[in-house]
C-alpha cells in the first residue's frame, strides 16, 4: 500500500458501500431514484444541472426538479457522510491530504486487484464522476439536507478533480505525485471556492477551464 494509510481506509470504504460492494441502503436510494425520474436517471440529472445552472432560473428549477427524490438523497448523503466521519473530524485538516492523493492518483491500494482499480482515484478518461458528485452534493444542499456539510466539502471535490485533470494518473500503477509547486497554488485557488463558484467551475466539461 502506498500513501497516506488513512486516506486509503477512507477511500476503500467509500468506494466499497457506495460502488464496488453497495450496501443494500445504497442499492435502495439508487432505485428509488430510477423509479421516479426513470431511465438513465443520474444522466437525466446531470443534463438537466448543466442546462439550468447555466440559466436565470437556476436553482429554483433545479431545486423542483430534484425535490421529488429528496428521500433516497437524504439517504446516499447520510451513508456518504457517515464514512467520512469514521476517519475524519468535522473540517479535519487531513481531508485535503485524503482529496489531494486522490486527485493525484498516489494512493495504491493492492486490495482493489479484482477490479483492476489499485489506484484510489476517479475512474475514467476524463473523469466526470467529479462532475456527478457536484451534481448530487448540490442537488442535496438545495433541499436542505447536510447543507454546510456538503458546501465545505465541494470545494476538496474541485480541488481534487483539479489535480486530476493535470496529473492524469494510471489506475493500477504507483503514480509520482504532482510537484508542490504545482499543488500548492491549486490548494489555494480551490479550496477557499464557494459552491456558487464551483457551479461556475463545474460547467466547464470535463475538464477545468484555464484560470483567469
């Protein structure tokens, strides 16, 4: 195993309850959202988020759209919050380490073999589950659920999907981390962005616009 030995706990559990082995909370939520906005429902979601945040009724019509599945995002966000808060206090300094290697793909955890994913980092090329999570955070924070959770939590998630988009990381080899003049200047662009800021960021597909 390779890098910070919590932030690999913490991602390997994540990724475990929420992706590779669902618990059945998780597997409910998801169904529970197909069943009410229908098929291809996380795609219907984030296609609907770039096209109303991009509009003035943003985020009134967003918020209407996302209302009718309040109950299974209440509960993907109490199942996602609760692992975070087993390795990690509230505002714990150490998640920006845990969101920094993760954006940087320095994270080798020999356990996920099986699925060929030894590197704890966002799969695909490029990867737009840092666009998803954006979607689902702010999806929750309109409703009200874990609000300033999430909203000081978004800015790791940019953060992250930041270094990724420069550092381009191999998922199943030991990746060399990004210089620290690289990451230095990023960490200090990112991780003091608002939400509202990031729904700014996070229209830029799929990977971050150059910095003005």
């Amino acid at each position: 195993m390779v890098g910070d030995r919590r932030a690999n706990e913490f991602w390997y559990e994540f990724d475990d309850v929420t992706l590779f082995h669902r618990i059945p909370e998780v597997t409910a939520a998801f169904a529970a959202i197909h069943d009410i906005l229908g098929d291809n429902s996380v795609q219907l979601m984030v296609g609907n988020w770039f096209t109303m945040s991009a509009g003035s009724g943003y985020p009134a019509d967003y918020t209407e759209f996302v209302r009718p599945i309040a109950d299974p995002l209440r509960v993907l966000s109490g199942v996602q919050l609760g692992v975070v808060d087993k390795y990690y206090r509230h505002d714990d300094p150490r998640l920006v380490t845990a969101f920094s290697e993760f954006g940087q793909g320095t994270l080798f955890d020999p356990r996920r073999a099986d699925v060929e994913a030894e590197v704890h980092t966002m799969d695909g090329d490029p990867p737009t589950g840092y666009h998803l999570w954006h979607v689902f955070l702010r999806s929750m924070m309109f409703l009200g659920i874990d609000r300033h959770r999430w909203a000081r939590l978004d800015p790791l998630i940019g953060f992250a999907w930041a270094l990724q988009s420069i550092a381009k990381p191999g998922h199943r080899v030991v990746n060399p981390g990004l210089p620290r003049s690289t990451v230095a200047p990023l960490a200090r662009r990112w991780l003091r962005r608002s939400p509202e800021q990031l729904d700014v960021d996070f229209q830029s597909q799929w990977y971050p616009a150059p910095s003005r």
